[in-house]
C-alpha cells in the first residue's frame, strides 16, 4: 500500500488527500508498546510532493497486512546523503 499524504487540519480519511507519495523510496511503520505507530520513509527531494511534505502535515500509512492504515503527523524533515528526505513521524 502507498502512504497517503494529508493537509495537518484533516478529519476525513476517506479520499487521496493531498495525494501519495509513490515516489517513496523506503518506508517502515513501527507501533510502539503503547499502541502508538511511529512513521519514518524516505523521499527523493525531486519528487513531485515533496514541497508538500511539511511538519505537521499527516501521513496514512498501512502498518502491515493485518493493521488498517494509520495516520501519523509528519514530523521535522532530514536530508539524507542520497537526495532523499526523512521525515520522522510520530503516531496520532
């Protein structure tokens, strides 16, 4: 599944949103021992949302096969040394 990316006022999670981001490159969801899910991928920094990728913007994101996708806030963006962009998410 491809993660979705969303304006950081959504409520509604039915449609595409801002649009997805398929040019990722990597992309791991982690749910943490409270239940929270944290979010990181990788970007390339040519692609074409990556202007959009903003700090509190909300990534949906399907942790694995048997978890329905969860929403994440996009958090602080990186550069990795490969062009790509690693924003950390934490989880709603």
């Amino acid at each position: 599944m491809i993660p979705i990316l969303y304006t950081a006022n959504e409520t509604d999670f039915s449609h595409c949103g801002i649009g997805a981001l398929s040019e990722m490159t990597s992309c791991t969801v982690t749910e943490e021992r409270n239940g929270a899910f944290e979010c990181e991928f990788k970007y390339p920094v040519d692609g074409k949302l990556f202007a959009e990728i903003q700090e509190s913007r909300i990534v949906k994101a399907k942790p694995n096969a048997s978890i329905a996708r969860q929403t994440s806030f996009s958090g602080t963006r990186r550069r990795a040394p490969s062009s790509t962009v690693i924003p950390p998410a934490s989880a709603m």
